[in-house]
C-alpha cells in the first residue's frame, strides 16, 4: 500500500540539520543527501565533526544557545530537522540541560517561524512518555502520559519540556511534526550515547550481569529513514515513536554475543542492588569529586523499569519499518570495533557470524 504524501524533500533544496554530525543527525543528513537536498549542517563549535567527513555539506558552527546565529543558519532553508540536543546522564553544569534542550529548543522554533519554512521534525525521545503499561507487560505508545516522579534524570525532564514548547508552537501554526525514537544502535555512536556504552562495554568485557530491564532496540538508519517519512507523511503537532524490537537486556547481551561469539554473562543483579551501587557513585563521585559517575544514577533508575513500547503507529501511518535487532547490534560491534573502540585483547577472542 502507497500511502499519502502531504509535504516532499525536494532535490537541491535547502534543508538545515542541527545536531548533524550526532549519532542520529549524520544517518539524517546522510538519508537527505542520498534524496539529492542541499543540507546545511549545524554543527556544535569545536565539536567532533568526524561523521560528516567525506559528505557534501555546507558545515556551520552555531551554539543553540546563540539565538541570532541559529537564525541566520536556519535561514533560506525550506526544511528544519532539529536534532541537536545534550544526552547523558551527568553534566558538570546541571542548568546546561535546560540551557541546550529547552532554551535551544525555543530559539529554533522563533528561527524556523523567521525563516517562514514548511516542515518542521522535532527529535524528541520515549523518555517522554509514561511507562505504566510497560511494566504491566503492554508496550506503550504515542498516548502514554508521563508521572513527573518517573522522568528520572535532567536530560528526560529538560526533554519533556522541550516537547512541550514545541508542542505549543503547533497549536500556534509551526508546520512541526515529532518524532521519538526508541534505543538506536549502529554506527556513527562516537561519544559513545548512553545506548551505544552498554553494546560497547560488554564488547570491552566490563558487563558481568545483567539487570531485570526490557529496551527496544532499533538501527539508528532506519530512525534516520524515519524522520524523512515523517516529515513527508507526519501529521501537523503529532508525534511517532520509531523503535524496533522490544528485548530483555538478557537477549540483547545474547544476541551480541551470538554476532561477536563472546560470552554472554549468565548472572543476574537485583534492581535495588544497582540502584544502591549508583546512587553511591552519584553521591561521591558526581557531588564530592565533580565528576561523571561510573555508575549513572538516572540509568540504574532506568534499569528498574521495562522500557517496552509500541510503534504501530509510525508503522500504519508513515509506512515505516525496521530491521532485526540482531543485525542492528551486529552493525554496532562492527563499527565499535573497527573504529578502535574495543581493546586488543578482547578483538582477539572474536569470533564473527558470517
């Protein structure tokens, strides 16, 4: 079934990316170029800009914090993707999460509405919404409200009112459409993301258990894949989750390990155990020594709820799909791998699936 196009990327129009040499934002700025856009790609100031290397782009350093400089950047372009955001679980600077993820947020929208553009896709994310069902072992979807007590985290909470503000810049007649994706893996995760540390630390040998969780993993292509269909087929103010597979993180350590042949850790940790161990760690290292703790607070919270969720929605109204989890972890470890990411001594005892 051909389903309806409301908005086209059109060839050699101008469309401006924040956040583009991100994880997320080079699979979209790469999707765009293969649809023949012209892309202005924003770019963090003295980011890493490694992803767009090779890509024909016309690169601008601008902090999303400049209100003037994004307006000029988002300027002529006829298409916005706003990706940029701050994720992690620790900032030296609590108030830089509202800084980069709200006030950002609100001068791309006042810079979009400047440029007079005709689409807008907003990068939020599932931490958003509510997960009751999900525990009660129904996947949520787009309709699940969130409890304030469970936006664990300054980058969910400052998020969460992000999408609030670009929400009322829908009601308001900002041609903007919301996206949220699930847990992308694959390659481009240079920070390495919260997502991409868990693949890369039982890579490394440093994930001896797991914890009772469920995630839904998806290929961060087809998320890419995704926001393009959103922007051509979305509906004005409304929001699509784009994920892939619901998976305890049990089978996902196993599927990692089925495509690297290592060992998959065959212990289980209690919830409260990893939440203890993180909150000891958010106390001395985060509050005493000022530092990013080894073990996040706002994750081990994380690990006690299951994080399951439903994307019939993107897949009913934009057409959207997904490859297997499997090969999307598979793809991860590769390029985890083959960019240097992973020790010697544990590359060595790899065993690739065909």
């Amino acid at each position: 079934m051909t389903l309806p196009v409301s908005y086209r990327l059109e060839p050699g129009e101008r469309v401006a990316v924040t956040g583009a040499a991100g994880f997320i934002g080079s699979a979209v700025t790469r999707e765009l170029l293969e649809r023949g856009t012209q892309v202005v790609a924003l770019v963090e100031p003295d980011g890493d800009t490694r992803n767009l290397d090779g890509l024909e782009v016309e690169q601008v350093e601008v902090d999303l914090r400049d209100a003037d400089g994004l307006a000029k950047a988002v300027d002529g372009a006829r298409t916005v993707f706003h990706l940029a955001a701050l994720y992690r679980f620790w900032a030296a600077d609590p108030q830089s999460f509202y800084d980069v993820n709200v006030v950002g947020t609100r001068n791309l929208i006042k810079a979009a509405e400047a440029a007079g553009v005709g689409r807008v896709v907003y990068t939020s994310t599932v931490g958003t919404l509510g997960l009751r069902g999900a525990s009660a072992g129904a996947p949520v979807d787009e309709t699940s409200y969130a409890q304030v007590d469970h936006l664990f985290g300054l980058y969910k909470q400052s998020k969460y009112v992000a999408e609030h503000e670009v929400l009322r810049a829908a009601a308001q007649g900002l041609p903007v459409v919301l996206v949220q994706p699930t847990t992308p893996v694959g390659p481009g995760d240079r920070g390495p993301t919260p997502t991409g540390r868990t693949v890369l630390e039982f890579l490394n040998g440093r994930f001896p258990a797991y914890v009772d969780t469920t995630l839904n993993i998806v290929d961060v292509d087809d998320v890419a894949h995704g926001h393009l269909l959103a922007a051509e087929r979305g509906s004005i103010g409304r929001s699509y989750i784009l994920g892939g597979e619901n998976l305890s993180l049990q089978q996902i350590l196993a599927l990692l390990a089925e495509a690297t042949g290592l060992s998959a850790p065959t212990r289980r940790v209690p919830n409260s155990l990893a939440v203890l161990a993180a909150t000891v760690s958010d106390v001395v290292e985060g509050r005493l020594l000022h530092r990013e703790p080894s073990i996040p607070l706002e994750a081990a919270k994380m690990s006690t709820t299951q994080m399951s969720f439903d994307d019939s929605r993107a897949r009913g109204e934009l057409g959207y799909h997904s490859r297997p989890a499997g090969e999307a972890l598979a793809r991860a470890a590769h390029w985890f791998a083959e960019a240097g990411y992973v020790r010697n001594d544990r590359l060595d005892q790899f065993r690739w699936r065909t």
